[in-house]
C-alpha cells in the first residue's frame, strides 16, 4: 500500500476545503488500485471536510493537536475535541510548528500520548536542518527526535503509525534529498522503530517522504519500497498536482501488484 498525505496548512477556508476534499477524492474514482488517502484541512474546516469524506474510505487529519487533556489553554484543540469533529489522524511535530511555535521533542511525545489515548492515528514529523545535515548528524537527529517522540508510547498495533521523513531544508524549497538519500534514511528509521518496538508486527508503520513533492518527483520516490508513501504540502492544494501524484501512486502500485 501506498499512502499520500495532503497538509493544507493555513491555505484554505471551510469553502475552499470542502471543494478540495471533493476534487481530491474525484481523483480515486474509478481506479481499481489506488493510493490511501489522508486529507488534512485547518481545524476549522475538520467537521465540514467530515462529511464530504465520510465512507469514502479518505482519511481526515488535523495539523496540530493539544498536548492537554482539557482547561485553561486558549486557542489549544484538544485530541478529544479533534475526534469529536471526525479527524482520525493528526500530524505532529511538523516542522513549522517544530521552528515557528517552539515545539519540542518532549512536547511531541505528550501530543502523541493525548492522540493515541483519543484514538487518533499520529503523523509524526522528523528530518534535520540543513546546518545538521552539513555536520554531518542527520542519524543522530533522527534517533533523538523519534526516541523521544515514542518515549512510553505503547501503540496498540491495530493501526499503522505514520513516520514522515521531512528533512526542513527540503519543505517548500524546491530541494530534496537524492531518492538513495531518502531511502537510507528511511532505513534507519525503520531500524530504529524495530529496536523501539520489538515485537511490533511489519505493518505497525509506516515511513513516508515530505518535502517539495510534486507531481514530477512523486514517482521516483514512490516506487521504492521503503517508501510507504508521501506527506504532501504545496503540492496537494494544487489539484492538477495532486492529480499526478495520485496518478504515479496508481502507476506503482499496478506495477507492483
Ligand atoms: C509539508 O508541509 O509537510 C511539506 C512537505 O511541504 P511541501 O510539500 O510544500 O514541501
């Protein structure tokens, strides 16, 4: 299987939102193999997109999540308010949020407490700065991210975990790394998580690439193995480049079955 993962970020209103959800789920129609889809609009628009995707099989994903249950944090969405409004996943520890709001390591692994305690399937972000990756210490970032992000996590195993590699200087830039560099990379994570969850099954997790693809790169990356799939920003409030994105996940996955 593979995976492709819109972040909408701070792009659209509830309208807007609406008619992207319809046009992306347009793309699945009529494929006899297609990508899972998981849509992730601003939490404004999370009950509205509920119903355009509701048994359509198209995930609904929030951007951002309370690391507290309930109380005095203005302007905070708690995981059990994200439920109520149909999210069934949430990224965390995106990079934005990592570099603009402050979030922390720590801070990741309480929000993925509070996700997985609501039943929200977690998202969870990684990847170096491009000052790391000249020093040499991309590994290490991504121990020390992905160690402290599952740090007494005990997931059920009954849904698949999303790790997203998004190295930082690779979001919205136009950049990325080589398909080979992404491929290590996405091998040492899953070594990581097999050391972390020993006796987690195959499809506990899944890794997935983000960072400035589009439509032309999307293949190249999808069709090796490692990489269960794509978190896409940018590209995917762009219709016609989702449409190719989409498009290239169908062409692997025909090619693979
Ligand atoms: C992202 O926001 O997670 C992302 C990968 O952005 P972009 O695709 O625009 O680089």
């Amino acid at each position: 299987m593979k995976t492709i993962i819109g972040n909408w970020k701070m792009n659209l209103g509830v309208r807007e939102s609406v008619a992207l959800a319809r046009s992306s789920l347009l793309l699945l129609r009529g494929k006899k193999v297609a990508p899972h889809m998981v849509i992730c609009p601003s939490t404004i628009a999370l009950s509205e997109v509920r119903k355009v995707v509701a048994r359509s099989g198209c995930g609904l994903g929030a951007q951002n999540v309370s690391s507290e249950e309930q109380g005095a944090f203005t302007g905070e969405t708690s995981a059990r308010m994200l439920f109520e409004v149909g999210a069934t996943h949430v990224i965390i520890g995106h990079s934005e949020r990592r570099h603009l709001f402050g979030e922390t390591d720590e801070g990741v692994n309480a929000k993925m407490l509070k996700a997985l305690e609501h039943n929200l399937t977690p998202i969870v972000c990684v990847g170096e700065t491009k000052e790391e990756r000249t020093a040499g210490h991309v590994k290490k970032v991504i121990l020390h991210q992905l160690g402290t992000a599952f740090k007494t996590v005990r997931p059920k195993f009954s849904e698949t975990l999303f790790v997203a590699y998004e190295p930082v200087w690779a979001i919205g830039t136009g950049e990325t790394p080589s398909v080979q560099e992404i491929v290590e990379v996405h091998t040492y994570i899953r070594e990581i998580l097999g050391e972390l969850f020993p006796t987690a099954p195959e499809t506990a997790f899944a890794v997935l690439y983000g960072g400035s693809v589009n439509g032309e790169n999307a293949y190249s990356f999808l069709r090796e193995k490692e990489i269960d799939g794509l978190l896409v920003g940018g590209a995917s409030v762009k219709i016609h480049q989702l449409k190719e994105i989409v498009d290239a996940a169908c062409e692997v996955l025909i090619a693979q079955s």
